[in-house]
C-alpha cells in the first residue's frame, strides 16, 4: 500500500492559519474587554461613592452649638466624678431647689445664633414652660443633642439639617433672669454627656 507524501508547503501553510486564528481571537477579547461600558461603569462607581464617605467621615469635626465668640459658660455639666467645688458650679437654683445641670448652660449678653453641632434630622420642637423653647435633632440611632431655651426657632420637625446650619437663637428661661441663653445636652446611647467634652470626641466612634 503506498503512501501519500504531504507537499512541502502544507504544513508550514496550517502553522500559519493557527497563529492568524489565535492572534485574531486574542485581539478581540482584548478589544471587548477595553470598550465593556459595565465593567467601567463598575469601576468607577466604586471610585465615585467609597473615597469621597472615606473622606467626610476622617475629616469630620464636632463642632459647639453657637458661632459667636462672646459666649460664656453660665453653668457646666453635673459629672459625679468632679470635685465637691466644680460640682457647686454644676448645679441650677430654682424655686428654693438645687438641682443637677445635666447639659451646659451658655449665655452672652447680646443674642447669638445657635447652630447643628453635626449633621441630623429635627426629631421635635416643642416650648417648656420653665426652658422654653426645645429642639431635639438626632444625628445617629444612637446620638441626639438637645437645644434649650431658644428664642426664635428657625427649623421644623422632619428638617434634614448639614452641620453649621442656623437652628434658632439664644433666648429666655425662668431659670434665671438672662435673655440671652442655651443650655445645650447631648445624649448617646440613652446617656447624658458632657458637652464640654463631647466636641474633642471623635464622631466615628459615636456612629
């Protein structure tokens, strides 16, 4: 039986078409995966929505809940652990009763505006008849602070506030006889903090 000899040119011919296959192949998924509008749609998304909350959240401040630079502190916060003498400085005197500042008791002589500390939502307003008017916003599930004692009230219920914005301004109690007041609380977690102290925290740990 005879067999047939393949021409010299055939096989260089196949090696030939296999590369031109392969080259050809590898081209075109290269090319697809350069113009795949969702794998760069993926990609930056990524870039548009993680760096810039990494961002606020390193660079973001506790800040006091007035701008004016004139502010006094009238009365501190009541804290067990003070000594016998701040603790005297702590406590507010009304209707022959003593009783423990649970906030910080600002005044100024002139009235000031009264600002959000953190970004929030107004959780309720409502007027006191010993405090006066009250602004509750809440900035976490587990952080609220608490204006008393304003006069005019420039927000309402349900007000998504930034940081800085104007809540209202300093006013009246029948605390005592000062026109220009806030007494400002700050709760976390169910608990009463000391303001003072409250706006040299850090705010992620308060998330």
């Amino acid at each position: 039986m005879k067999h047939r000899k393949l021409r010299g040119y055939v096989l260089p011919t196949l090696y030939v078409i296999v590369l031109i296959v392969i080259f050809g192949a590898v081209s075109l998924v290269s090319s697809l995966m350069q113009v795949n509008p969702n794998y760069l749609y993926s990609v930056n998304v990524l870039q548009d929505i993680s760096t810039p909350v990494v961002e606020e959240i390193e660079s973001k401040q506790i800040v006091r809940p007035y701008t004016s630079s004139n502010v006094k502190i009238a009365t501190y916060f009541y804290d067990v652990e003070d000594s016998a003498e701040e603790q005297q400085k702590s406590l507010i005197y009304f209707e022959n009763t003593y009783m423990k500042n649970t906030g910080v008791l600002y005044q100024a002589e002139e009235t000031f505006d009264c600002v959000a500390v953190l970004e929030g939502t107004v959780l309720n307003i409502k007027e006191d008849d010993i405090l006066g008017n009250v602004v509750e916003i809440e900035h976490t599930p587990n952080l609220r602070t608490i204006y008393y004692s304003l006069g005019d009230v420039n927000v309402k219920v349900g007000e998504v506030l930034a940081q800085g914005d104007l809540i209202g301004t300093s006013g009246e109690n029948n605390i005592n006889d000062q026109t220009s007041n806030l007494l400002f609380e700050v709760y976390y977690n169910g608990t009463l903090l000391n303001p003072e102290e409250f706006y040299q925290m850090d705010v992620t740990t308060l998330n």
